[in-house]
C-alpha cells in the first residue's frame, strides 16, 4: 500500500485552478511505482507496461489531491495495482486507475 498526497500549486493546474488531468495521471504512476516497491520490500527498476486512469470528475478548485495504490498482485517479471484519488473526501473519488507495471531488476 502507498499513498501519496499532491498539494494545489499554480503550476500544476489549469485553467479553472484544479489539478490538471496529466499531473493526476503523474501522482497515480508514482503512486503506483511506491506500492510496487513497498510489497516486493525493496527499491526496484520498474516500467508502466499499461496504466488505465477513469477520471470521473476534477479536483476542487485550489485543493490538493490524494493517491491510494495498493499492489494486488505480483508476479517475478510482473505487477499488479489499483488505486483511487481523492481531494477532501477518500468516499468521493475524482479518479481511478489500474495499471500493469515490468519489474525489470533491483535498483542500483
């Protein structure tokens, strides 16, 4: 399990002030790379092979965003997670994701 928290920064967002959909989509792979590591219990070099994002609504307006990822499932070459984003509320989602990611060797 992983969980990472994004604060609102003027640069990240768009034009009305929330967190724009591609930095999202950053937050969750990096989400997603830390829960890998964290089941497999040590630093790994990892790729996205396929990363699947629902957005189902934008962030509130100037609000920092959350990312939950939870490594379901692990194979030796490859990993499994879901994970969901949420601003003010983890029961109102703005997006989800599930993604496959190659395990490809221990980090240096």
């Amino acid at each position: 399990l992983s969980s990472l928290r994004l604060g609102w920064r003027q640069e990240l967002a768009d034009e009305e002030e929330t967190l724009a959909t591609g930095v999202l989509t950053s937050l969750i792979d990096q989400a997603c790379g830390v829960a890998v590591m964290s089941r497999l219990s040590r630093r790994l070099a990892i790729s996205t092979l396929n990363l699947k994002v629902d957005h189902i609504r934008p962030v509130t307006t100037r609000c920092a965003a959350t990312a939950w990822a939870h490594c379901y499932d692990a194979t030796d070459h490859l990993a499994f997670v879901r994970t969901e984003v949420w601003d003010t509320d983890p029961a109102h989602l703005t997006a989800t994701a599930q993604g496959v990611f190659s395990i490809n060797r221990d980090a240096l």
